[in-house]
C-alpha cells in the first residue's frame, strides 16, 4: 500500500512539473520572451541610419596654440581640439567649443541667420531642458548655434550631420532625440 501511494505521488509532481514547464513555454514563445534582448541590426545602435556619418577623428584634447590636425567634414564633427566649454546658446560657437559640446554628447542646431529659425527653438526644448552651461557640460544639451554660410539648419552629432531646410522638417528632431547623449566612444 505505501508503494502504490508513493507512485501516485510521483505521478502527481510529475503531471505539476510537466504542465508547469509547458505553461512556461507557451508564455515565452506567445510573449517573444526568446528573442527579447536579443539586438536586430541597426535598430538599438544610437540613431542608426540617421546623418550622414563621418570617420571618428579621435577626441584628443590640445593645449591653446597647438597645431590642429585636418577635419573631414565642414563643420567638423570630430577631431583634436581644446577643450572650450559652451558658456551659452543662441551665439557662434568656435570649433573647440563645437567639439567639445559633440564630444560630450551635446546635439548642436546650427542656423546662419542672425536669430535662430522659426520653431528651432521650441523643437530644442522639446528633446532637452533648457540650454544651461551645466547641462551642456553633462552632455545632455541641444545647443543652438550660429554660422555663417549655413542655409536652412544643420543637426550636428558626434561624427553625424543632417541638413534640413527648415526647423519643422520631422528628420531634425529625430535626429537629436536620437543621437543626444552618445558623445565621444570610451570617454
């Protein structure tokens, strides 16, 4: 007798273990829980696909009056410089400061008009707090910026450029939402 209600106790954790098991299955596979976690190509890399990318220079910092090596885009989105912080927005930046923002991970909007387009600010604010020096500092800024020769506006990222012609044109804040925070790689 103590045999036969061992086997049905066996029995019964059997069949427990069993549907359990099954049930977990089932969750996983219907929910995706396999492939959750796993990355697709392109898709969790920063902003993937968006500006045109430029070979990364390095963020070697230079001491004032040191030669600066050559750039590969105009404006530069990487390189050598000295470190300048960005004090305040809305002005023009120096290449150092321009740099130096991107390197941290600051998103830059440049405009070649005497005041920043129509709609450019509102857009910066709703992608970051407003400009602080302490905020471009933590690389968490989108700073607008003048420069003259530039026509409509240009997003500028760490090895990244996107040229809209308008403030309003959806790609410009896709671009710094995703690029805002992903400055210089191992710095």
């Amino acid at each position: 007798m103590d045999r036969a209600r061992v086997i049905r106790l066996l029995e019964r954790v059997a069949i427990v273990v069993v549907s359990l098991a099954l049930s977990i299955g089932v969750i996983a596979v219907m929910s995706g829980g396999l492939l959750a976690g796993r990355d697709q190509p392109g898709v969790s890399a920063g902003g993937g696909g968006l500006g045109d990318q430029f070979r990364d220079l390095g963020h070697a910092h230079l001491r004032p009056g040191e030669l600066r090596p050559g750039y590969d885009s105009n404006p530069p989105t990487s390189g050598a410089h000295v470190p300048e912080p960005v004090l305040r927005d809305r002005s023009e930046l120096s290449d150092d400061q321009l740099l130096q923002a991107l390197e941290v991970g600051d998103v830059v909007f440049m405009y070649g008009t005497d005041a920043p387009p129509p709609g450019l600010l509102a857009l910066a604010r709703t992608v970051a707090a407003p400009f602080t020096p302490a905020l471009a500092a933590a690389g968490q800024a989108v700073i607008l910026a003048r420069r003259s020769g530039v026509d409509g506006v240009l997003g500028l990222a760490w090895t990244r450029i996107v040229h809209v012609s308008a403030a309003n044109d959806p790609l410009l804040g896709s671009f710094a939402s995703a690029w805002l925070g992903h400055g210089a790689p191992g710095r």
